[in-house]
C-alpha cells in the first residue's frame, strides 16, 4: 500500500493514503488495483473509478464520461430540501447523476420527485439514484401534467464561460462531458433558459433554485427578475456556493 500511495502523492494526488485506500477496496484483484492506479495517475477522476460518488452521506452511482456532483453543490441540494414538503412536486433539470433528485427523495420521501437530463450516458447512471428520470434537453421531457403544480425547480446548470473551459483542472475538462460544464460566453446561456420557462412549471408560490458562481449571481438574479420572479442571492462560505433563489409570486 505504501507504494501506492507514493505513486499517487507523486502524480499531485493530495489525499493520496485515502485514495489508495479507496482504491483498494473497490479493486477485485491486484491487476485490478493496478489498473485503477494507473488510471488514477493518468488523471480520471476518483469517483468515476469507484462508480460512486459521496454526496449528503449517499453514495450515487457515477461512471466514466459522466459529470462528477461537487460538494459545493450540497448547499443546492440543502436549500431544495429545506423547501420541500410531503406531496411537493420537485424537479431537476440538467440533473447529471441526479444528485439533487436522490438527496431530496432520501429527506422527504414523500415529495413527488422528477428528473431530466439530455446526456444518454448520464440518464443511465440517474436511473440508479432516481426512480423519474426523463430523457431531454432541459424541461422538453417532463410529463404535462407537472405544469403549474412544480414546488421546487433547481439545477446544477452549466455555468463556466466557454473560454475558461481550457483553465479548469484535467479531471474536469478532459473527463468530463463539455456539454455538462460550458455555460456559453457568460456561462448564464442554459440557466437563462431554465429561469425564461420557469414560469410554465412552477406553482404559485413555488421556486426557482440555479447554482452560479458569486460574480455571475447579479445577472442570473435579473434574468429571474425579467421572467417575473423575486430573486434572493443565497451564499455558503463554508462551501464558497452561491445560489439564486426565485419565487414564483
């Protein structure tokens, strides 16, 4: 194990010895250990090599080519469920593995939970951790019946402008889909979307929860306010997460 250890601390691993353990425990065989250092060392993302990831005390299935939920995004899933009754319609959008979905459902079973995600190869994994999950570019997939009875409508959208794409760490953009991380110019052009058809989905009362980054919060909070929502900027600094809040008046 030490060895291991070593060839991942040498590769900029930072939590080498857990990896390793990690690692070692999801490995069938010694040749399958190696493997999986190897891999590992050449730059896959962990999670994608365990097929887990751990998100609110869960572990979500998640595989090769798939978007990895970060922890920042745990203040997202808190602020959905904080807002989510026995008997609320909510949905995800852009839902990647359903991360957000599977946390909701495991605080309050009783909610009426929903899921879309374009990714063919994301859905799969989605389908694990959410029972609805629906195949689609953003709301296009949900059944008909949800519109004006959603409470809750968050998503972990895109939101790196397309020329900071090549700045982010290998993991990120050589492993994951380019489709799961570029925002367009801004990195606003998928929320924007989200926040302009908000309005069809949503329940009086009901509200709109977008992940963004602090320097982009002051624009996707007018978006929501062009498409008659009330935005509230919401920050973790334990997490550095930001996320506009809009509600349906």
């Amino acid at each position: 194990m030490t060895a291991i250890v070593d060839r991942l601390r040498a590769a900029g691993c930072v939590f080498a010895e857990q990896e390793a353990q990690l690692l070692s425990e999801a490995a069938g065989s010694p040749g399958e250990l190696e493997s999986l250092v190897a891999r590992r060392i050449e730059g896959l993302p962990l999670e994608q090599l365990l097929g887990w990831v751990e998100f609110l005390g869960m572990r979500l299935a998640v595989g090769p080519g798939v978007f990895v939920p970060r922890k920042r995004t745990e203040f997202l899933a808190r602020q959905a469920i904080e807002r989510t009754r026995p008997g609320t319609v909510v949905v995800e959008l852009c839902c990647g593995c359903a991360a957000i979905a599977a946390a909701v459902h495991a605080a309050v079973p009783e909610a009426r939970v929903h899921a879309a995600e374009l990714d063919p190869e994301a859905v799969r994994y989605a389908r694990r951790n959410c029972a609805r999950v629906h195949e689609g570019d953003l709301d296009e997939p949900l059944p008909g019946e949800l519109a004006g009875r959603v409470g809750v409508l968050v998503a972990n959208a895109p939101y790196v402008p397309s020329a900071e794409i090549a700045f982010m760490p290998p993991e990120a953009r050589e492993h994951e889909p380019n489709r799961a991380l570029d925002g367009g110019p801004d990195g606003l052009d998928i929320a924007r979307r989200i926040a302009a058809r908000a309005g069809h989905w949503l329940a009086p009362g009901g509200s709109l929860l977008i992940e963004t980054s602090t320097r982009q919060s002051d624009a996707l909070a007018e978006s929501f306010t062009a498409n008659g929502l009330e935005p509230v900027v919401l920050h973790d600094e334990e997490r550095a997460a930001t996320v506009v809040l809009g509600e349906n008046r």
